[in-house]
C-alpha cells in the first residue's frame, strides 16, 4: 500500500527536523552563552538534548517504542498505543515547547529549572523501570543488563542536569509555587503530547502508523 504524505512525515522526516533544531539550539546557546544566565543555557541544553535522547530511541539503536508499548501492556506492541504518529506529536511537540521555553525564561526562569529537574528524572525512572522489565523478558534470551534505549542519555546527561538544576532552585530560593509551575509544564506535555495521543492510537489500533523493526531488542527475539 502506498505510503500518504503524512504517513511519509511520520517515518523519517520529521526526525531529520528534530535533529536540525538541535543543531539550531547550539548554536543559539553558543552565540548567546555569556550574555545568558545559568537557567536560561539549563533550558536550552535540555532542547538540544532532547534531540539526542530521541536518536538513541528512535534511530540508533532504537526499539524505544517497543519496549514503551509491551509496559503499557499492548498486545501489539508494533502498532499501538505508541505509534509512528503518536512518537511524532509527542517527540517533536516536547522539542517545540522547550525551544518557546528557551526563548521565553526570563518570565519564569524558576518554574522552567524545575521543569527541567523533573524532565530528567522522569524520563530516568521510565527508562529504568522498563529497562528492567526488559532484562527480565529476555534474560533467557541472552540479555545482561538493564539497558534499553533511552538509557544512556538519561543517566549520563539528563539526571546530572537535574542535579544541577535542584542546586540551581535552591541556590535562588524558588518557592513552592514556582516549582509547582514546573510541575505543571511537565504534566502538561505528559497529559497533551503524551497520553491524549495514546488514548487515541489505543481506540483506533492503526496499522498504517505501525513501527518497522524492533530496533535494538531484534536480537533477543527467538
């Protein structure tokens, strides 16, 4: 069947416009890093990496999604709630909303440190958790470790920001309503960019937005 022209942008495409942000994003952070106070470059390093949190889920080594649907207890972990669409609205929209964030901070630059603090461990807990359920599905299969994609750049980049990050809060005593603020942000793009779409793909099952490969987790599958 041929592809539609949305369907083609939900494949490749828009990835290659999430990776040129990043991009983009350095070399904003570059031109403006001595002019730019710590909240605003926290913000912005979130934004650049993000894309690169996206690569190791999406194109190497990939296989997020599969892992992402088996823990929401799909029973076609290539079609839903996760989809080629659903990946898109969620990975592009949060990129979207960080480089807004980026250029707007001085309104609240509490309440978007926060936001980063909670992006990091959030995303650190998910891919922990699942990383591990994982190591369970396929032990017998020759998995040693707990690693799933998304892993490495969780640990190794987005957790030390949020420590930098809650030294930053403090250092400024932020109250509770500024980082409840950040909360808010972060709820926010769970809820609209995240569950919303997967309530949808849940409800229709799409094959025509359905994932190729299981990246990274092919060689376990016997």
């Amino acid at each position: 069947m041929k592809k539609s022209i949305f369907s083609k942008w939900c494949d490749q495409l828009w990835l290659y416009l999430v990776y040129f942000m990043a991009v983009a994003m350095t070399c904003v952070l570059l031109w403006n890093w001595n002019s730019w106070e710590m909240a605003q470059k926290l913000v912005c390093i979130l934004a650049i990496v993000v894309p690169m949190h996206i690569f190791e889920e999406n194109t190497f080594p990939a296989g997020f999604y599969f892992m992402n649907n088996l823990g929401f207890g799909s029973k076609e972990p290539m079609v839903y709630p996760q989809n080629r669409c659903t990946n898109m609205i969620t990975n592009l929209g949060a990129e979207i909303v960080l480089i807004l964030l980026t250029m707007n901070i001085t309104k609240i630059p509490e309440s978007a440190v926060a936001l980063v603090v909670f992006f990091g461990i959030g995303e650190t807990v998910n891919h922990t958790r699942s990383g591990i359920k994982m190591y369970f599905r396929y032990r017998e299969n020759g998995k040693k470790t707990i690693y799933g994609p998304g892993l490495l750049t969780s640990w190794c980049i987005m957790i030390p920001m949020s420590a930098l990050g809650i030294k930053w809060l403090i250092e400024h005593s932020a109250t509770a309503w500024q980082i409840a603020g950040g909360v808010g942000i972060f709820l926010g793009i769970a809820v609209f960019l995240i569950l919303l779409p997967f309530a949808v793909s849940i409800q229709l099952k799409s094959k025509e937005y359905a994932f190729y490969d299981k990246g990274y987790f092919e060689k376990y599958e016997r």
